[in-house]
C-alpha cells in the first residue's frame, strides 16, 4: 500500500527533506523521539517519498519572456526557482490553448484524447486521486463540462478562454457552482491573476491538513488578451519598451546565449515581412506601441508575484523541500491584433488591448513564428522545475532533452506510484503516449521520444531526432536539422526529398490513426510556401490624445 512517510526533525533533514511540523502533528512530541530510529529506518527502506505536485501553466507566455529565459521583464521568483532547479531549452506545447490543456491533462495527444470532451483520455486528477492524492485546480479551464467533473477535488475559476480580469465573466465557479465576481476580494480590488492564487492557497490550507500529497494545477490566464494590468504595475514599465522590437529582440537573444540557454549556433531568426521595422513607424505609433507592450510586462510580473506567494507559503509550511513544482507555458507569443477600446486605459474594465505579431516575434526569440504555427516560435515553452529533495542535477542547470506536455502524466503516475488506467466510468482510455520527466530530473539521459507529432488547424510537423518537418498553413512542407539549426532559418527540404516523403508520410499515419483526424484535417501540404500576413491596424479604434514622453 502507498503511505506517505512520518517527517522527522529539521536537523536530521537532507535528502529526506523532512519537517518538523508534519512529524509532530502525526505522532506527537514525545513519540516523535521515542520512535526517531525506527522511523528513520523505515525511511530509508521505503526510499524518497512520493512528492506533492504543483503545476503551473502560464497563458501565451512566449519562450523568452521570463528573465531566465532573457527577458527583461522582472520575473524574480521564477528565475529563483530556476537558479535552484532545471530548466528545459527544448519543452514543446502544441501551440494553442485548449490542445495544449488537454495534452497536460491526459498524456495524450488533443483529438487523441477526444479533444475538449477528453472522451478517451484520464486526467491528472482522476489518476492521481487513485493513488491517494488531494487534487485542485484554479484558473482557466477552456475544456468541456467543469473540472469537477473530472476528478478535480476542489476547483475555481473560469470556464471560458480568455476572461475580463478586473470584472471576470458569467463563467466563473467555485467547485462546480457558479460564482460572481465581486468588485474586491479579500480586502483588494478583483484581479483575476492575484484571485487564482488567493483560491491556490486556500486549497492548499485545506489539503496540508491531511497527510496525503496533493495535486495543485494552476492555470494562470496571464499575460493572454485582453491586456489588463493594476496601473501602479503598468507605470513601473513606463518607457521600458521605448527603444523597440528590433533592439529588445537582441538583446534578448544576447542574454540567451550568455547564459546557455541556447548555443552559439542557433542564428537568431529575421524579423518577417509582415512586421515593420521599428525605425519606420510615426512617433503615435511608437507610443502606442510601447504601451501596449508595457501592459503585457506588467501581467507577466503580477503572474511571478502570484508564484513568489506560493513558494513563501511552501516555504512557512515546511513544504518546498519535498513539493515539485513544474512552470510552463501553453503556447508561444500570441500574434492576433484583435484590440478594442483602444481609448480607454489598460487599468479600465472596458479596455481590450492587445499586442500583435511585432512584440510576440519579441516574445518566441530567438525563433520564427508564433502561437498556433508549429515552427518552433508556435510550440516552444519554458520549463522551470523545482524540487530540492528529488532533482539530481546541478542548481541552475539548463538540459537540452526534448520534452512535451504529454509527458507530466506519465511524470507523475511515476513518481507518484499511480497506475494509469484503461477505463474510467463510460470512457475507454487510449493508451499512454507520455513519456517519464524522471530520469531527466535524476541526471540522466531519457530514452527519447522516437516522433514528436504536432498539429493544430492547418499548421502541422514532426519531429524525429534531430529532424523537423513543418508546414504552415498548409503550405509547402520545410525541412530542418534542429541540432544545428533549431531557429529554421535553413531550409534542408530540396536537399534531402527522400527525408521530407519519409516524415510526411508518417505525419500522414500518426494523424490519421493515432490522432484520428479526419477530412479537410488531412488535406495534403501545397506545393509552395503560403504567404503570412498576421499584423493589421488597430487604428479604427483611435486614442485619446496623450501627451509626449519627456
């Protein structure tokens, strides 16, 4: 039987990662040290315990735009988790919302699973409730029916994808019962960044009370549209993007490549067509500019605040030694201008900025394209994953092992000792495509993924080793080798055709028999590059007139 260890001391912690305070509520002062050398054998016979499990998921957070990932948005508390645990250079997502949830939810791949019904899949929370864990959620859910309906002990949040964040929406719910949004929650103006942790915290009072590890999946809606931020944290980036896309993009890429994150021999990718160079907008536009962008860094630091909450109160708990906390985002830098009351300010309830494809180029560097493309701007994510008493690598290390999101459930049924299931009620489950996050947090080399599959709308690619098909828009399939060239500047298609009939043929099968598309889903790539035009005038929505920065 699974059974979560008795803590012992502080003074006797290390690997362990024991807590006093667990140990007394559970066997008392006095028992405690009368007992001490039969339970620490007893440790040591049974191994490192299972850990508890937080998972956070940000909302169109591009690749770089986290400070330990080159940002120059200050993300303090996620660069110290990263400074103290793992980060991943190559974790894919698939480049979308809603199939991106499904895939961390069940291992599976999104139509694989049934898509938002999740009609073949188990969740995270199913599964893992099976092996005696607490299970809660806050946040976006953009799936099918409620989270409660899917093994989630506790839930609240939104049910919609996108969401007011000062006055919320009529999807909002509190363990399955609709909830309205107050103007103030505990004692603070209603923001829906800082109320998904507020919820985060309370669930956790309420699971720490039990010795069972708990399951906590946060899922920030932040920084995705509309762009609404407190003003005290907008005016705090006043004028920080002044300077433009073209020279924050390199610096970024610089900063990347001092630390490592990437290697000297990825180029940074060129600034497409459809985006202007920041010499040649007007003055208006400049300001403009900045300031939405202004917004957006302000979101992202609100979300890093919320994180630093949560680790204060792991740490106050005595919790952090033994909790695995994995940060991820669902998909790269979103290009979609779809910006309305432009004259009202992005502190204003009835705002609704947005960026376009310009400053999420910014977002994906050092790569091509963006959320819903499978180039690698589309699907790649950061990976921070803290755990001091079960990661095995050096504190600030950066692995250069592939891994998706369909390998968390595989991560924890792992190392939780979980069993996935082939039923659960009415739905026959599809069998595990995830693969164990474990031996790479052990310091070892994974067995890789044979193919990685991507697909959403009709942006597709494969990955096999060192080699990416991708097709935009169904345009002509590009061919690259990512170990050399992962910002796919260097299209290798016309020099390897047998590789590209290969792999395509296989994008093909997997599609068709494992994701089970079908119809226009499967309409063969054309023979020529499609064009891509995403940027478009915001300008039908005009501003009040603002006075010129100094």
């Amino acid at each position: 039987t699974q059974t979560r260890q008795v803590s012992l001391p502080l003074q006797f912690s290390g690997t362990l990662g024991y807590h006093e305070g667990r140990a007394r509520r559970q066997v008392g002062e006095g028992a405690m040290k009368k007992s001490f050398f039969a339970l620490f054998l007893a440790s040591v016979a049974c191994g490192v315990e299972r850990p508890n499990v937080i998972l956070i998921m940000a909302d169109d957070l591009g690749f770089s735009d986290l400070g330990c990932y080159g940002s120059e948005i200050e993300t303090p508390n996620l660069d110290g988790l990263a400074a103290k645990g793992l980060r991943f250079s190559q974790f894919y997502n698939t480049a979308k919302c809603h199939s991106s949830r499904v895939c961390l939810l069940t291992g599976l791949y999104c139509d694989q699973a049934g898509s938002g019904s999740l009609s073949r899949g188990a969740t995270i929370a199913e599964v893992m409730s099976k092996a005696g864990y607490s299970t809660q959620m806050v946040g976006k859910w953009h799936l099918s029916k409620q989270p409660t309906d899917f093994g989630f002990d506790r839930y609240w949040g939104h049910l919609s994808g996108a969401t007011n964040f000062f006055t919320g929406d009529n999807s909002f719910r509190l363990n399955g019962v609709d909830w309205k949004v107050p103007a103030t929650l505990n004692g603070k103006p209603f923001y829906t960044t800082n109320a998904i942790m507020d919820y985060g915290l309370d669930f956790l009072d309420e699971a720490t009370r039990k010795e069972d590890p708990f399951l906590l999946y946060v899922a920030f809606n932040a920084p995705h549209y509309p762009l609404h931020a407190p003003e005290k944290d907008v005016k705090k980036y006043d004028g920080r993007y002044d300077s433009g896309w073209d020279k924050m993009r390199i610096e970024r890429y610089k900063r990347q490549l001092k630390s490592g994150l990437i290697p000297t021999k990825y180029k940074l990718s060129p600034r497409p067509d459809h985006v202007p160079s920041w010499k040649s907008l007007s003055i208006t536009e400049k300001q403009w500019e900045s300031d939405r962008m202004e917004v957006f860094a302000a979101m992202v630091d609100v979300l890093d605040r919320n994180v630093g909450r949560l680790v204060s109160y792991l740490k106050e708990k005595n919790l952090l030694e033994d909790t695995l906390i994995l940060f991820c985002s669902d998909n790269g830098a979103c290009p979609f201008e779809r910006t309305r009351g432009r004259e009202y300010k992005p502190w204003d309830p009835k705002s609704y900025w947005t960026y376009d494809a310009s400053w999420a180029h910014v977002g994906n560097t050092p790569f091509r394209l963006y959320k819903q493309n499978q180039h690698e701007g589309g699907i790649s994510s950061p990976l921070i994953v803290h755990w001091p008493e079960g990661l095995k690598t050096k504190p600030g290390s950066i692995t250069r092992q592939p891994g998706h999101l369909i390998d968390f459930m595989a991560t924890f049924v792992d190392l939780g000792k979980a069993k996935y299931p082939k039923q659960v009620g009415e739905r026959k489950i599809d069998p595990l495509q995830g693969k164990s996050l474990g031996p790479i947090f052990a310091g070892k080399t994974r067995e890789p993924h044979e193919t990685l599959y991507f697909h959403f709308g009709t942006d597709r690619a494969l990955r096999q080793g060192d080699w990416k098909l991708s097709s935009a828009k169904l345009g002509r399939w590009e061919l690259f080798n990512v170990d050399d060239d992962r910002t796919e500047t260097n299209d290798l298609s016309s020099e390897y055709p047998e590789r590209v009939t290969a792999m395509s043929k296989e994008w093909f099968r997997f599609a068709e028999q494992v994701d089970r598309l079908k119809g226009k889903q499967l309409a063969p790539a054309g023979d020529a590059l499609k064009k891509l035009n995403f940027r478009k005038s915001s300008s039908s929505s005009k501003p009040k007139k603002r006075k010129p920065r100094k």
